[in-house]
C-alpha cells in the first residue's frame, strides 16, 4: 500500500506542472488517496448517489487542488508517505465539509425511514462527516488538566454521536439560524459538564486511573502490586474479555499491565495497534469505573 502510493507521488513530482501527464498521473493519486477515505464510502457496493455523490465529486476537486499545490514540496521522508497523504485529505474533510453541507446531510438522514438499511446509512455517513469535519465545539477547555479534558470530551463526542444517531428526529432545520452544528454543539456543551461531574464524583477506584503517578512503592502491600495481582487474576476473565471495539488485542487488561510497567499512552497505541491516545486512555477511564467494585482490596 505505501509503496503503491509512493510510486503515485513521486510520478506526479516527475511530471511538469500543466502538463496532461500530470494531470493523468494526479488523477490517479486522488482516486488512490481516496479509497481511504472515512466517508461517503458506497453503501452496499452500490454507487453513490443524490448528495453523496456531491460531496464525493468536492472531495475530489478539493483534492486535487491540494495536492497539486503542495507535492512538489513533499520530499517523501518526512512524515511518511501515508501520514502525508492522510494529512492532505484531513486538510480536504475541513475545507469541503461545511455547515452548509452537515445540514444537507442531517436532513437526508431524517427524511429516510427509521429502521431501514438507508436510514442506517445516512446516520452512518452523518456521523463520520461530523467527526471528520473539525467542527465539533471544544467546551470549557483550560477548567481542567488536559488529560482528564481528553477523558472527558471523547466520552461526551461518543454520546453526544450516540443521541445523534438516535434523536435526529429532534433536529429542527427551521429553528434559529437552522445550522446542525449550533444543535450538536449545545447539546455537547451540556452533556460535558455532566460527564465531567460524573468521572470527578468516582472515587471507587483511588489512583487507578493515574497509574502512571503511582511511584515506586516504599510499603507494602502496595496500591500497585494489588492492582497488578487482581489484573492477573483476572475472575471470569473479564479484563481480557473486555477491548476496544474492533481490536481484541487491545483488552482493558493489557493496557492496565503495560501502565503498571511504565510504559507511555504512545507506546502502548503503537503496540496495540495505531490506536488514537484519546481513544485508549477513554476505553481505560470507562473501564476503572466499570470494574471498580473488583478493586476494592485495593483502597488505602
């Protein structure tokens, strides 16, 4: 795959600029960066259509133009090819993705049946233009330290996308300046605070969730080594049962191990995988609450 898009680049960077071979080899390198595209991919194998069509064409021409204005300043060492590529098209989602746009898809979604494979889509394609859009609201940033705020607005995102999903009936196009956004960000708003309440308001589990402050322990038995001894226990095998969606490598046990070693949020996402630090340190946040009756042994 990074070979395949390597070759694509550097046949670009050979072509002179408005030359046809340069437009025919930075076609081939829009559609190649595209098929990895986290949106408005086909729905069932069958083409896109209506609006998804749409936005797919703007994705392309916003692309290309991109891509055209910064290649030839690419020397393809660093970042890498695909970290490159990827950060172009991020460039693409936040300028082709309006609020415009996110209200056109809000509407389609309503206008499908509930329940219906169509519906399901349209959700589906709502949610992923969201969050690739950047303009999700990033409420009452500087109250709190930055990894707590990171905790804290994953979960908040992760419901606030749920109720989309589930209340989008509620969104009222005709209200105010109409803007879907304004609707998701008020909503996101509020339910921060009570989430940030909630996780500040867990006390069951001391210090587990900031084992990487846990020093050296002087005496015994120590918070650690007791945490470390229920985790390898582990009663019904539930710590392993327990991992990230999609990645059942990435347990709720192998990263409370790999914390008690030492290691840093970077390390363990490179090992489990690429999985984002705010998506792994959320999954262990949820989980010290989940499972904290079983730490009890554990208090001071």
């Amino acid at each position: 795959m990074d070979e395949q898009l390597q070759q694509a680049i550097e046949e670009v960077q050979r072509c002179s600029l408005g030359s046809e071979e340069r437009e025919s080899a930075l076609s081939a390198l829009v559609k190649h960066i595209l098929r990895s595209r986290k949106v408005f991919r086909f729905c069932q194998g069958q083409p896109l259509w209506g609006i998804y069509e749409e936005v797919y064409q703007r994705l392309k021409v916003r692309l290309t133009e991109e891509l055209n204005s910064t290649i030839d300043d690419y020397n393809l060492e660093n970042p890498s090819v695909r970290e490159w590529a990827s950060n172009r098209l991020n460039i693409v989602y936040r300028s082709a993705i309006d609020h415009a746009l996110l209200k056109r898809l809000a509407i389609e979604a309503q206008n499908q049946e509930p329940s219906t494979e169509l519906r399901q889509y349209a959700l589906r394609e709502l949610v992923g233009a969201i969050q690739v859009s950047g303009r999700l609201c990033h409420p009452h940033r500087g109250r709190w330290n930055p990894q707590f705020y990171e905790l804290v607005y994953e979960e908040t995102v992760n419901q606030i996308l749920i109720y989309v999903c589930q209340k989008i009936h509620l969104y009222n196009p005709n209200r105010g300046d109409g803007k879907f956004m304004n609707w998701v960000n008020f909503k996101l708003d509020k339910k921060f605070l009570d989430i940030a309440q909630q996780f500040r308001n867990s006390e069951d589990l001391p210090n587990l969730s900031e084992i990487e402050n846990i020093p050296t322990p002087e005496y015994p038995p120590s918070i650690a080594n007791c945490i470390q001894q229920v985790i390898e226990r582990d009663p019904d095998n539930l710590f392993t049962k327990t991992h990230i969606r999609g990645n059942q490598k990435a347990t709720f046990k192998a990263i409370v191990l790999a914390r008690l070693l030492g290691k840093s949020w970077e390390e363990i996402s490179q090992e489990l995988g690429e999985i984002p630090v705010a998506t792994l340190s959320g999954f262990f946040y949820r989980c010290c609450k989940k499972f904290s009756y079983l730490f009890e042994q554990c208090r001071y």
